[in-house]
C-alpha cells in the first residue's frame, strides 16, 4: 500500500519512503513476478541514524507497494547506533532470495563492518543465516576494517562473486579498493584479490561497487567517497578475468554528470534489460543540509533515481536512458512545431504539479545559436538552468540562482559527443528534481534543487542568434 501523503516537494514519480529518512537503494532485483526495490532507511526520524532496510514492490518499476522492514539491526554484528545494516545487494537462487549486506558493530571504540547474508523464500519475512558474518574482515594489511562495505554478489557460470568497496586506511583521497570474493553456496567465501585500486585516482573510498556483464564487456561501478570533485559514480568497462582477479580497464566515464546520482545498484530483469536505480541526493551536503528544504517539515527526506536502462554505445562508453515504463504515467499537454527561440525568453505552458517531461527535438542544419538555455523552476528571475553549447559541444546544469536555501557545488558541465544533423534531449522534472538526457542517454545530469513554492514557470532562450526546435512536447506527469 502507498500511504505517501502529497506535499508541495515530495516527488511524484521519484520514490521516496513513506516517512523519514532514505539514502542508498539496495537489493534491486526481481522475484517471483515482481521488482523488489530495498533501501537504507530510518522509519524513526528525517536524519541518518542506525540502518534499517526498507522494502517496496512493484510489477512496472513505478507503482511502488510499500512493505514491512525487511531487515532490522537487531543482532550483535549489525547494531551499532551510528551503523546498523548497511547497503548490499541481492541475488535469486532456486525458489529463494538471499540478500548480502554489511553488519556494523563497535569493538571497544574501533568501528568494524562485516559482510552478512539473510534469506527468504517469499520476498517478504527475511531470516539472518545463523553463520554471519560469512566476510568477517578484509584481507590483512589491505583493507579497513571499519571501511569495508556494501557487497554486491553475482552469478558467473557455476561459481558466485561478492564485491566489496574498501580503503588502505585513514580515508586517504586515492586509496580506494574493490576487493572480490569468490564462493559455491553463497554461504562460504573465499579472498581472491583486490580487484581494483585506485592508485592515487578517483577517490579514497569504493562505496557500493557493482560488477556486470554488457554485451561482450564487463562494467564495474562505484561510487566516489571524499573525492576531488565531488561525490558521484563512475564505471570502468572493460574485460573481467575471475580466475585471476583481474579487470582489464577500456574505457571510463560517469554515469551521470550532475550533482546528485551515488550508490547506483544494477539489475538484469526478466526482458534482458540491465536497470539502474540511484540515490538522487549526495553525502556532499544532503545530511548537514542548511533546513533541507522544508522536505523535513513535509516528514520525508531523500529520494530515489527512476529507473533507467543501461546500454553500451558503439564508442565503448555507456549510455543511460529512463526506463519505457515511463511512457505509461506520461500525459501530454502540449506539442509545438517549428518554435523559434531567440535571446528573448520564450515562456512554455508547464503543469501546475511540477511533475512533467520535456522533449525537444532540434533539426541541427539551420541553427544560427551559440547556446540554447532552458529554465526550469523558473520564478521572477530565478531558475534551474540546463545550457547546451553548441559551439563547445558541451551540456550544463546550473541550480545557483534556482534553490533558495544552501547547496554546495552549484553549477556542472559535460561535453557530449559533437553535432550531427539533429540534437535531442529529455528533461524530466519532479518538485524538487531536475534530470536531463542528451541524445538517448549519450549523457545526462541528475540534481535536487529547492526553489520557493511560487508559481514555476518554464522558458527556453538562446544566448545569441536564433534556433528552430522542430518539436517540442511537454507531458504532465502522475501515477
């Protein structure tokens, strides 16, 4: 049952808990005729505190069913107060679901995280193996024990895999590891070897690495703690040799290029599609977050990416696209033809629920604009602002002047894969989110903005010269 109660900054099609706080998706995976989504979650207040996981369902990767907690820290590996069960993964084997997390405890005053399994045979009741922790540490003089976390296990051919995201220690920007396991019954593991280190690069910390097969590619992902930049997910494609714990990197990339997209978790569903989901905030600013905008008072706290479909393109990067489910919650408004927009705002009619989707489709060989600028959440003269820069083939985001309250890292900037004959892009907007993907998910930007609860608005504007968008279509959105 879904007892959200609709308020002004609650999204619409974006999940979010039924009350309090929710950060990494976990779990993601389908069962017995249904996608089961679990997440890191706190039923007892808007802050981050001691871990539960949380559990909802659905048949179409929209319409989510909330379910009881599917696991509660409540054993002596996993109840720590500023720990409890942390983020993990799932996987099917017979009639059963297994889910692996990462316990936490406290030895004296030392933090020490373990890799734990439970079990259900109806996707509901979950029960602890009475063997946890099955990784009760990392390997000696390679790992941390009190950063050693969120397992991702996986099948290839007969044998089992678990990832788990590490550092050498003191969280040192650089020192960041994924470790992998190998097993036969998902109950006994054993250390293979560090399959991938940072080497001074990336980040001080793996967090929820995920390894996959694409094509005739593998993709490792992870997320970057404490990193130059800033705190989001990056992939490595590549070639995986298990037998020798080896990935052999071909190309990287982010998996999207804004502010707020960490801890994705990928899944192969029934249709052979590889899915992603993410958590649309980040540990950058969401948990000290200057009033949070006014979600808190709304009692909810953090959201979910909607899921999207990963691909791999010809120049061997990755391309991510929302899932075609959403073409069944969309409600189209408006279509305009041969629009021509120049450095005067043109306003667009939007919906009033600031839920909607944006399609523009632009013929490239007349175009006379450097740049074409849309504002959403536009109010007086504030907006959250997408650029697209023709002359630099480069795609922005820029929320400075469209959140009323204080988010750090402002403004974030792509380049896409130069001009052919036509340039599309898709920008969905959900209260307080903002997401655009360029040519069918060549690349994308995901953010959370909170701007006054005036009447928005949407324009579009070039910076100079002239542009003629052969279609655009505005949709409503609502479940």
């Amino acid at each position: 049952m879904n007892t959200r109660k609709m308020t002004p900054l609650r999204p619409v099609f974006h999940f979010t808990a039924p009350y309090g706080w929710i950060n990494d998706p976990n779990g993601f995976c389908y069962f017995k005729g249904m996608y089961h989504l679990f997440y890191q979650y706190n039923p007892h207040g808007c802050e981050w505190s001691k871990m539960y996981w949380g559990h909802a369902v659905s048949k179409d990767l929209t319409h989510w069913e909330d379910l009881p907690i599917a696991l509660y820290p409540d054993q002596e590996y996993d109840t720590d107060e500023v720990g409890g069960c942390f983020s993990g993964s799932a996987i099917v084997r017979g009639d059963r679901l297994y889910v692996f997390y990462t316990g936490t405890s406290r030895h004296g005053n030392m933090l020490v995280q373990s890799q734990c399994m439970a079990y259900s045979d109806d996707g509901i009741k979950f029960e602890k193996y009475s063997g946890n922790p099955v990784v009760r540490h990392p390997p000696a003089h390679e790992g941390e024990v009190s950063n050693f976390r969120d397992p991702k296990v996986i099948q290839a051919g007969d044998k089992y895999y678990m990832v788990v995201g590490s550092t050498t220690g003191g969280l040192k920007v650089g020192d960041g590891r994924i470790f992998l396991y190998v097993s036969d019954d998902l109950m006994h593991w054993q250390y293979k070897g560090i399959l991938l280190k940072c080497n001074g690069e990336w980040t001080s910390m793996c967090e929820c690495p995920d390894l996959f097969p694409l094509g005739n590619k593998w993709v490792l992902l992870f997320s970057l703690m404490h990193a130059v930049n800033a705190e989001k997910t990056v992939y490595a494609v590549g070639h995986m040799d298990f037998e020798n714990c080896r990935f052999t990197i071909e190309t990287t990339g982010e998996l999207d290029y804004g502010m707020d997209y960490y801890a994705a978790q990928t899944m192969l569903d029934p249709k052979g599609r590889r899915l992603v989901i993410a958590w649309q905030n980040s540990w950058e600013w969401l948990p000290w977050f200057n009033d949070f905008g006014r979600t808190e008072q709304e009692n909810w706290r953090g959201s979910l990416s909607y899921p999207r479909e990963i691909s791999l393109g010809d120049d061997g990067k990755l391309r991510v696209y929302p899932v075609e489910e959403l073409q069944t919650i969309l409600y189209p408004e408006h279509t305009y033809r041969d629009l021509k927009i120049t450095s005067e705002r043109t306003e667009i009619a939007s919906p009033a629920s600031g839920a909607y989707c944006l399609k523009i489709h632009i013929d490239l060989s007349e175009n006379r604009a450097d740049v074409l600028k849309i504002g959403t959440k536009a109010y007086g003269d504030k907006a959250t602002i997408i650029s697209i820069d023709f002359e630099k083939c480069s795609v922005s985001l820029d929320r400075r002047n469209g959140d009323e309250v204080f988010i750090p890292k402002g403004k974030t900037t792509c380049l896409f894969n130069g001009l052919k004959e036509t340039f599309e892009i898709m920008v969905l907007v959900d209260k307080c989110t903002v997401e655009f993907f360029v040519n069918k998910g060549e690349t994308g930007m995901t953010c959370t903005v909170f701007p006054a609860l005036e009447e928005q608005k949407l324009w579009l504007q070039t910076g100079k010269g002239d542009i003629s968008i052969e279609k655009l279509d505005i949709s409503e959105i609502h479940l």
